[in-house]
C-alpha cells in the first residue's frame, strides 16, 4: 500500500472526527468550519496544491506553543506578489489562527510564528495571490500524552 | 557460566541442522562442528572504507542474555517486512536453519535451551576485542561509530551519570556518536560530558528552542582509505515527547528531513565522497527518510533496537541494523572511488562472549568501574522459574513483574509500565539480582506513582500509544513498544485508525468492562511529567520480590491482536 502524505492526512482527519463525537467533547471546529474559512478567504475558489510550503513538526514536542512556518515561491514584485496568507487549524475551538499581508516591498512571502494546538489535528496554511490564484499546504500534527518511547 | 568448550560441543550437536551462511561463515563454521573468533572475525577486507556500528548498548558492560520480540508487527506497506518479522519467518526469510547459532542470537525461537547452549553475548570486552581486530587489519579505513543509546539502561551508569560509560567508550576508541536517553540526564550533565569527549557529538536535528539555531555539530568529515567520507548524526527525533522535556527545556527536535537534505549536499559540496547517517530514527523512519532524500549512501540505523542479518537497500541508500545491548557489532566494507561506492561488503558480527576472546585492557576497566557497586550488583533479590524478558510489541514477562510489584507494593487497580525496549532477560533458574532489576529500570525519572485516573483517561494512554507504535506513516511513530499493563485486559487492532485501535477494556479483578467516566487508582512509572512523587520503581520491585522472591510468570493473554 502506499499512503502518500496527503492520503494520510485525509484519512487522519476522517478518524478525528469520527472519535471526537462519542466522548462529548466540547465544539470543536469541524472540517467543514475550516472548509467555510478557506472558501471565504478565496472567494470560493478551491486552492491548487504548490508555491505555499508549510513547515511544521510531525509531533508537536508542547501542543501550548508549536512552531509553525510558512513560505510562499513567489518573485514579490509588482506584477507577481503574495497578498496574504491564512493559517487554519481543524481541531482548535475556532479554526481561525493568523493571517499574514504581504506586499511586495516584503521581499518575501515567509512567516513563522506559535500556535496551541487543542489536540492532534490538521493545520492548514492558504495563499492568495495578487492574480487572484489560490494555493494550499497542509500537515498533520499529532499533540500526544507523550512518555513511553525508547 | 558456560565455557568456551561447551560451545563448541553444542554447536557440534547442530550441526546435522546447519544450512547455508547468509552474509558471514559463521554458519558453516557452525556446521562443521567448531566456532572460533576466526569465523566470526577473519573477514577477507573488502573496498578501502569499513564502517564498525555499535548502537543501544544500554549501559550493558557485561555479557547478557537478551531475547529478541516474538511479536514485532509492522502496519501499512512495511507490513511483513523486515525488521517486521519474527521467529520462524525470521529464519526463513535470510535463510537460516533453526537452533543455529545465528537464529538464538536473531529470534526468539527456542530461546530458553538455546541460550543454555550458546552462552551470553555481548560486552564490552569482547566489543573491544572485535574493534581492536579489524583496526589492526585496517588501520587506516575504520571508522567506528556509536549510535547512542549508550549512556542508560545499567545501575552503574546511573549511579555515575553515564561517565563510566564515557570512559569505557573513549577506551573503544569511538570516532563519531549520536544520542537519545543520553539526553535524560539533563541539559547541565550532556553539556558536562559532551564537553568532555574526545570525539564529536553529532546531532544535525538539535535546535536551541529559543534561538532555532543548531544546538549541535550536524556532521563531521573524515578521511579513510583515501576518501572522504561525511558522517551525518541524527539524534531520537521525540527525545523532548518520549522522554521529559523539562530535563532539557532548550533543546527542540524533530525528524526536520529538510536538514537532513541540507546536510548531505553541504558535505558533497565540501567533497564527501561517502555520506553516512549515523541515526537514532528507528528503522521505519530511516527506511522512509532513504526514500526521500538523495545522495545519502549509508544509514546506520539505530533506536528500534533491531538486527538484521542483511544490509536493506533503499534506491541508493544501503541500511545497517545493527542490534541493542552488545549483541552485535556491524561491518560495513565499502569501496569508495571517485566519489561513488561502487560496492560493499556487509557482516552482522554476533558477539558470543564464549567465541571471542575479551580485551584484558577492556576487562580490567570494567573490573575497576564496577568494583565499587559490585556487593549490591550481585545482591540476589529472588529466583525466577520462568524466562523473563521485555522487548516484544504487547508484554514481556519482566514487565509483567514490574506490574505486579506495583498493583500490590502501592495498593493499585491498574498498573502501567512503559513499552521501552532495553532491559536484558533473565532465564528460568537463575537468581534475579539486584543488577538485573536496575537493567530492567535504571532512568532518571524513576518515580513509581500512585493516581486516580477516569476510563476514558486510560483509553486516551493506550490509544495515543498504540498511535504512537502504529501509525502507518512512519514519520509519526516514535518506535517504543506498547505500554505494559497489569490489571486491565484490552484488545488491540494495530490497523485501525488513530482513536479506534483499542476494545474491550477490562478490570480483570472483576472481570467488568473498564467505564468511561469511573476513576481507577493506578500506579505506574517513567511519567515525563515533572513533579511526579513515589518511591523509585526498583525499590517497588526490590520489596515485592522480598515478599515473593520464587517468581513465576507465564505470558500473558490478557492483551488480544485483532488484525
């Protein structure tokens, strides 16, 4: 079998819903609430894959303060630049972590920053760019009870 | 203890069984009725650079008995792939007859009477040895790297905060190490013995958490038998999760593969014609990172503790694992030549303490480093009737002791312990010795608990464990074994998706289904928690078995493998 990154993450998404219900967790964002903010944040357009690359861990090593990185390929000028970025996570009480503006006296398109992550769940990162194009990444981050290792 | 000559005999009572060798003459020397150090250690010398990999050594001086999983599953596509394989699809898939010397010291079939046959294996003598023979054969093309895993798991190394095996592996003659529980003995300590040693502490994927700056030397470069060769340490990615984190709060890991990826091409550039990873990732990590990055030619593989009789080769990449405790040493031979290999030649050294002969320099250093704690090492606590043993994916009977201490010595419904994969066995017969318990627990947050915990809370434990061993990405396993427990009965479907792994909890004093939201006192230890108060969990053993010093634990079938 091969499982590509993107596989898993569906998959994982799909078991963290389905194990939140029974065990009456407090309202937690769905997937769909983070499907409605992207879909708000690009006017409706579903984003391609590319030009944005989300760096993150696997495992978050503190869910209170996880780094996260964003990059977009992008020249910055002009003619071609990254309006801004929105970082999303599916698992939080509401998805909505940061959005970053850009301009091209940026330089770059790249920002890091600190997130608390409720539990395992995915973060999404979408950029938009000035020709209106859409682009996505996003990354599974597991929070564990930790300790049992080696 | 067995003699050199009883070997012999035993191997000559295989013989009829012997087949063919995999990658070494051991085998066939076995089959013609005497093993010597010769078979083991007279490799014809192959290409111009040998690589010598010790790793998991576990703080194990002194030759041990150490039995490999029965149950060691792999899930998603390295499902039935080595080192996912035990007993006898171990034997058949390198080809190896049953009862030889290499199927005692690579599975665990037939353990008990083959251990009787074969004698310990390991220890550092010994090793010395091994590394002294092929250095005088190869003065100038070893390299002898130390996977980590090597300052923890032994009393003495406790009580020495890892500095006997300092000086032991300085003795070695170590060129290059990696680390993960060296880590558990804090930020000042590591930083007090890295400091000290006289060969590079390699870690490429150790950031200082404020600063995102290497905390660590990524690689070094060496020159061997003419070429360059790059060794690339890659520290236990989890160390801050597995292990606690607020021992070394300013350390931030991560399996961080673009480095990885930098790193190599920063050594090629600078003219590294062999790149090495020396790594603590675990196999199933190591196997999927080969895959993704390029111009990296060797991975010596360390962490999960697994042997492998064969290099496996993944597009370019050829992977080495070489075992835990001083059971083996590996070799690779490779022939290096305008900055390509061109060819290896690889042997999984088993190192049979009544094969090969010890290093009296070596002796007489662990003589000395043991002589001050050697009343209490050999203190006998009790006597087991039945093999007690750890690694293995559900339970291990020694394990099952532990539990067992801990529901009576604190009074407990429910006894956790954690699925490490050190800790040596101990054979039907023998006296348990004080030295023997600490192999099975020597740590830094040794802290033996006694807390109330909600149903549901024990489901999120195992549940996050078994995600944790089970995960069908690699990148999200963090390679221990599942949690032991004692008390409590589960069923277990490792292909399950993450949170649904785990049914049929059950109190097994009442035989009633474990309840969500009913609380149950349990005790366990090694919380990475800070703060967490009990008496040391050795003490917890040492009492129980005072008590009932005749053990006897039979396998247990409380934990059922749904597939």
């Amino acid at each position: 079998m091969t499982l590509t990154r993107r596989q898993a993450l569906v998959a994982g998404a799909g078991a963290v819903v389905a194990t939140a219900l029974p065990f009456g967790m407090p309202a937690f964002a769905s997937e769909e609430d983070t499907q409605k903010h992207i879909m708000e944040f690009t006017g409706g357009k579903t984003p391609e894959a590319g030009k944005i690359t989300l760096d993150a861990p696997e495992i978050a090593e503190n869910g209170n303060t996880v780094p996260i990185g964003v990059t977009v390929d992008s020249p910055m000028t002009a003619d071609s630049y990254v309006e801004s970025v929105i970082l999303l996570a599916d698992g939080n009480p509401s998805p909505g972590v940061a959005t970053f503006n850009f301009t091209p006296m940026s330089g770059t398109a790249a920002a890091t920053t600190r997130m608390r992550l409720a539990k395992t769940q995915n973060v999404v990162a979408v950029a938009k760019m000035n020709d209106g194009s859409v682009f996505m990444d996003q990354k599974q981050i597991k929070v564990t009870i930790g300790g049992c290792g080696g | 203890m067995i003699s050199r000559r009883d070997f012999l005999v035993a191997s000559a009572a295989v013989a009829g069984l012997a087949g063919p060798g995999l990658t070494g003459s051991w085998s066939r020397a076995a089959a013609q009725q005497a093993l010597t150090e010769d078979d083991l250690l007279g490799m014809q010398g192959y290409g111009n650079v040998t690589l010598l990999h010790l790793t998991d050594l576990h703080a194990q001086l002194m030759p041990l008995y150490f039995r490999e999983p029965s149950i060691n599953l792999g899930v998603g596509e390295v499902a039935g792939l080595p080192p996912h394989l035990t007993g006898k699809d171990f034997l058949q898939r390198f080809g190896i007859e049953a009862g030889t010397p290499e199927a005692y010291a690579l599975t665990s079939e037939d353990f008990v009477s083959l251990a009787k046959t074969y004698g310990r294996m390991g220890g550092v003598d010994r090793i010395a040895r091994i590394v002294k023979r092929i250095r005088a054969d190869r003065p100038d093309n070893t390299l002898f790297l130390d996977g980590g895993d090597t300052w923890q798991g032994s009393y003495t190394a406790q009580q020495t905060q890892g500095q006997d095996m300092v000086e032991v592996m300085n003795a070695l003659g170590v060129d290059a190490m990696t680390a993960h529980w060296e880590f558990t003995y804090g930020t000042d300590r590591v930083t007090e013995l890295v400091d000290s040693l006289p060969f590079p502490f390699l870690c490429g994927n150790v950031y200082d958490a404020e600063w995102d700056e290497p905390a660590f030397k990524a690689y070094e470069m060496f020159e061997r038998g003419g070429a360059q060769v790059a060794v690339i340490g890659q520290a236990f990615p989890y160390t801050p999760i597995a292990n606690p984190r607020y021992m070394i709060p300013n350390w931030s890991f991560g399996i961080r593969e673009e480095d990885v990826q930098a790193n190599i091409d920063k050594a090629r550039a600078e003219g590294a014609e062999l790149v090495v990873l020396l790594s603590h990732n675990g196999f199933d990590v190591d196997r999927k990172l080969a895959s993704r990055v390029t111009g990296l030619d060797v991975i010596l593989s360390g962490h999960t503790h697994d042997a492998l009789p064969d290099v496996i080769q993944v597009g370019q990449t050829l992977i080495v694992a070489s075992g835990s405790n001083g059971k083996f040493v590996s070799r690779l031979d490779l022939d290096v030549r305008d900055g390509a290999v061109h060819g290896y030649s690889y042997n999984l050294i088993p190192v049979f303490s009544d094969v090969i002969e010890p290093d009296a320099d070596m002796t007489a250093l662990v003589t000395q480093l043991r002589e001050p704690f050697a009343a209490d090492l050999a203190r006998e606590l009790g006597r087991t009737e039945t093999l007690l043993y750890r690694r293995g994916n559900f339970n291990g009977t020694f394990d099952d002791l532990i539990c067992q201490a801990l529901l009576s010595q604190r009074d407990a419904e429910i006894a956790l312990s954690p699925g490490f994969r050190w800790g040596t066995s101990v054979l039907p017969g023998q006296a348990i010795t004080f030295e023997d318990v600490h192999n099975a627990t020597a740590m830094t947050y040794p802290a033996a608990y006694r807390s109330s915990m909600s149903g549901q809370m024990l489901k999120d434990i195992l549940e996050d464990v078994g995600d944790n061993l089970f995960n069908p990405d690699p990148y999200y396993q963090q390679g221990g074994d599942m949690v032991r427990v004692g008390g409590m009965g589960y069923s277990i479907d490792p292909t399950a998706a993450m949170g649904s792994r785990i049914s049929d909890m059950t109190l097994l004093s009442t035989g009633e289904p474990i309840q969500a939201d009913r609380d149950y006192i349990v005790s366990g230890w090694a919380s990475v928690n800070e703060g967490t108060e009990g008496p040391p969990v050795w003490d917890v053993v040492e009492n129980h078995l005072k008590e009932n010093p005749v053990v006897s634990v039979e396998d247990t079938s409380s934990v059922k493998v749904k597939m």
